[in-house]
C-alpha cells in the first residue's frame, strides 16, 4: 500500500536557480506566491505561474490547497513547481 507523505513537495525556480520545499497540505496555491517572492527577493505581486507536475496550470486556483489539489486529483502525482519570471534588467 502506497503512504501519503505528510507534507507536499513544492520546486521554486528562477533564472535557473531551484529550491525545494516541503510544506503542510494546509497550504495555498496563494501562499505559494508569498514563498517565491521571500524566497527570491522579488516584488509584492511579480506574477508567478503554478504547475503540479504534470503540466496541469494553478494559477486559477489561488485559494486551494495543496491538500485539496491532491484530493480532487488536480495534481495526482502530489508534485508542485512554482516557476518566477525572471527579474528584469
């Protein structure tokens, strides 16, 4: 029998710059926001794009969980990527 992990693992990249996280299912897909702009230094608001690891875009879905993603089998493989644009010049 497969166990699910107690936490979620979240891949934050930026200009070629990766970090790895493992969070509460309590978290948001809004909260993840929050981390890559702390994480990297960035602006309040840089426009930020989610993926589970199948492709399947977040950026709709800012007040879900990542509990709630994995339980509507919106990301099935329960593997997040939140990919920052790069800082301008």
């Amino acid at each position: 029998m497969n166990q699910v992990s107690d936490s979620a693992k979240v891949t934050v990249s930026s200009a070629g710059e990766r970090r790895e996280f493992s969070l509460p299912w309590e978290t948001t897909v809004g909260d993840l926001e929050r981390l890559a702009v702390e994480s990297f230094g960035l602006e309040a608001g840089s426009v930020q794009e989610l993926w589970c690891a199948d492709g399947t875009a977040m950026s709709a879905r800012l007040d879900r969980t990542l509990g709630d993603l994995k339980e509507r089998l919106i990301c099935p493989k329960r593997a997040f990527e939140l990919r920052v644009p790069k800082p301008r010049a």
